[in-house]
C-alpha cells in the first residue's frame, strides 16, 4: 500500500459495525480469558451447579473422573484436524493454491468478508474442513503487504463456518444421527422414528435460513472490518504467518534413502485412493462426506503424497505438533463438564441437564416452542460444546414434547442445528483448532464473533419461529 493510500485509510472514518468491534475486541483482549482458564471454569461451575441440584458429592467425583475420557477419541480427531491441515498446506502445491485464493480480495474489508464466504460454504460440506481452510486462507491473507488486514477480523472470520451454518449442512451431527437408523438410540427411535435428509438439512426452509445466515454473516464481517490506524496485522501481533517447510539436509546413509525418495509415499497413497473409490462405491455420497475419520485419513495420506518424500512429511508433522497441546489439555475437561451436567443425580432424582430443560420447555407452547428450544439449545451450549453428544441429551425430551404439541419433527431438528451454531461464537471449545493454526488466543477473536453472535442470536429466533409456521406435523413411522 503506498504512503498516499495508507492516510487516505487512516483518515477514513470507522463505521458503526467497525466501531463496536473494536470495543468489543478491546473489552475482551483486556477480561476474555484464556481458553484454559474457560475450560476449567466451566467444569467448576457445573460441578457447584451439580452439589446445588442435591448431587451427592461421592456421585459427583466419581462422574468427574469417568466422564474425563468421554471424548478421547474426538480429542484424537480435533488434534489431528490441527496436524493434517498444517501438513496439507505447508505441501508445495497447496501453499500455491491458497496463495492463489489470497489474491482474490482486492481490499481490507473485501478479505475479511472473502474469508468469511469461503469458511461458510466449505462447512456445509465439513466442518472439520472448514476450519482447516478459513484458518489457513485467513494466514495467507495476512502475509499480503499490500492489504494490511486486521488479522483479529480475518481469524474471526475463518470462524464463521462453524459458527454460522455448519449444522445445516451434510456433517450435521444431529441430521446424520437422525438420518441413520443404527445410530440412532432405542429411547430416541421409538419417539422420532427415522428422519431423512428430505425431512432436514434439503427442506426449502432449512436451505433458505442457510442462505440468509450466510448473506448477514459476510455482510457483517465487511462492516466490522477495522481500517486504518485501528487495523492490527499478525506482524504488529507478532504472529509469523510463515507456512513453510525447511528443505532436508542431503541423505548420509544407505539407510535413509526410503526417508528421501517418494516411492513409499506413492504405495500409501495409491492405497488410500482405493478406499475412497470402494467407499463411494459402497455408500451414500453424503454418509462418505460426513465421516470425519476418512477425511482425516484421506487428509493425513494427501500430505505425504504433496511433500514427496516421508522425509520432508515428517518434518512438516513436527512443525504442526505443539500446535495440538491445547487441544489435548482442555478438551477432557469439556467431556467431565458434559458427563456431570447429564449423569450426577438430584432431587428427585433429575440432573442439572433435566433442571434445565424443565425451566426452558415449561414456557413452550404452540408457536412459542420454536423459540424456547432455540434459546434453550444455545444455552446448553455453552456448557456442552458437542453438536452430537448434546443432541443425544437434549432429544428424548425435545422431540417428545414436539410430538404432544403436534409440531414438525424434521423442523425441530433444525431448529437445534441452527441454535447449536449459536455458542460456537462465544464458547471457545470449537475455536481451539483454528486457534492453534492462526496462532493467536480466544479473546483477541471474540470482539469479533461476539458481534456477530449479537445479529445472529435474532436471526435465528425469527427464521426459527416464522419458517416453523410453514410445516405441518407429520407422524412418526416408527420401524
């Protein structure tokens, strides 16, 4: 940017949007913790909330420890959604093409809103993939001299994915289930019956709140945009935006030339694109889109194919590992978080999750219900950040009261998806990924989600009530 252009931009007045970002960025970079610190008193907060709802304190610790592992295996593939998308993009082709996608934006506002676009549409197919390619696309933006982009919107806006429509897209966690006979638990299949895809993510209405999510998403990531003097970059944040993989030292020994020389790279490779084609062949296309481990296979192979040789795939997998440490320290908490909120025994024997939902349902009624669940689906968010896992919770009693109101079935699993969105903006468990890719903590992001959060929350309860007026009730076929 030249001397003349970077005063025009400093003398350029900061819209509202912009504005309020900024106070927001301000107020949380200062009383935002860190994400840690978030984790561990939420997990105190429940454990407090548990003892007040009569829970015996033995049941209590006993709960804490079990429900401390619950999700290892998601910490596992949160982890290596971190590992497989540095291994990917510091590849020499992959960097060409999001340098290529970093080009596209022809200004600082104009990026950040880019960036937004591309997380969004990418989570309607995956939103492990989203994450990876916001995350990445927003470093790449960042490295461009000529912008200079307020890293904090770009990363908030590589955000926007999981936080905006994600759930209305393939990977719904809660449309798969519901959609999958086998999956779905005995006590929720004898109220729901199975709901397919038509009845969910491929209604008109469900596809129409998408869009307009999408539409008042980007239009508010380009308003909020800092310019000017109030823009920070990753350089003035002392972020090294680098994505780059040192060459390897010439092989010595006889030994190593399988480390130096692509062939078992091919084999592996050659391996994986046999499956793929055997799980295309074998299942439903939106089934093999929606499974996370393959795409992590699939992910983890494409980068020792992109770098050639296992040599140079190791030493990108070294540089992405301590990316992965808060991940792995933060997301057992959120699991003994989630086991206390659901499992640990009260008055009358009713957890802190039935309190819960027994105050939130106890105002739904007729077209109210949208709303009340809406709302109350956010809430339970923020202390169960599992789109899956919260859905099992929440569904005996959600679609029970849905059938004795006689509302719509499919349309009561969108609403959850469309609120499920909603803490994602506030709650950093699901920023962790992106956060270990831009490098930065939760609170230099959240001025910038939590503005959107402030739209969206109306949004949402509006497309929630008003669409749900368009649906009749329709039975449940149970098999």
């Amino acid at each position: 940017m030249s001397t003349q252009s970077t005063a025009d931009a400093d003398l350029e007045p900061q819209g509202p949007l912009a504005r309020a970002a900024q106070a927001l960025a301000r107020f949380t970079e200062k009383w935002f913790p860190d994400a840690f610190v978030f984790a561990a008193f939420g997990t105190v907060l429940v454990a407090v909330l548990a003892l007040a709802n009569g829970g015996n304190p033995v049941t209590l610790v006993a709960t804490f420890g079990d429900g401390f592992w619950d999700l290892a295996a998601f910490t596992l593939q949160m982890a290596m959604v971190v590992l497989t998308g540095y291994v990917v993009a510091t590849s020499p082709p992959v960097l060409r093409i999001i340098e290529a996608l970093a080009r596209v934006p022809k200004g600082p506002r104009s990026a950040v809103a880019f960036v937004a676009l591309i997380a969004l549409l990418v989570s309607l197919l995956n939103w492990g993939l989203s994450l990876i390619t916001g995350g990445l696309l927003a470093r790449a933006v960042a490295r461009r001299k000529d912008l200079q982009v307020d890293y904090r919107a770009l990363g908030a806006a590589a955000l926007m994915g999981l936080g905006a429509v994600w759930a209305l897209g393939l990977s719904s966690s809660a449309a798969q289930l519901q959609a999958t006979p086998k999956s779905i638990p005995a006590a929720v299949l004898s109220i729901t019956g199975v709901l397919d895809f038509g009845k969910t993510i491929f209604t008109w209405q469900s596809m129409l709140s998408a869009l307009i999510l999408i539409l008042v998403t980007v239009a508010i990531a380009y308003a909020s945009a800092p310019r000017g003097k109030a823009v920070r970059t990753a350089e003035q944040m002392e972020v090294d935006v680098t994505d780059t993989v040192e060459e390897p030292e010439p092989r010595t020994r006889p030994a190593e030339w399988f480390e130096y020389n692509p062939i078992l790279s091919i084999g592996v490779g050659i391996l994986t694109l046999g499956w793929v084609v055997h799980q295309f062949a074998t299942k439903p296309v939106v089934q093999v889109l929606s499974n996370l481990n393959g795409y992590l296979m699939v992910f983890l192979v494409l980068g020792l194919v992109l770098h050639g040789t296992p040599r140079r795939f190791l030493m990108a997998v070294n540089k992405a590992v301590p990316a992965t440490a808060g991940i792995l320290v933060q997301f057992p908490l959120y699991a003994a978080m989630a086991a206390m909120l659901t499992k640990v025994p009260g008055y009358g024997g009713h957890t802190v999750s039935d309190r819960l939902a027994t105050i939130f349902t106890s105002f739904g009624g007729g077209s109210g219900f949208a709303v009340v669940l809406a709302i109350y689906t956010a809430v339970l968010g923020l202390l169960v950040p599992s789109g899956g896992g919260k859905w099992l919770v929440e569904a005996p009693y959600v679609m029970q009261a849905a059938n004795d109101l006689q509302y719509n079935l499919g349309w009561t699993v969108q609403i959850y998806n469309m609120a499920e969105a909603l803490p994602n903006l506030i709650n950093p468990f699901f920023m962790l990924p992106l956060l270990a890719i831009l490098k930065v903590r939760a609170r230099d992001l959240v001025g910038f989600t939590f503005l959107q959060f402030i739209f969206h929350l109306p949004v949402v309860l509006l497309l929630v009530w008003l669409l749900g007026t368009t649906f009749s009730y329709i039975p449940p076929i149970i098999p």
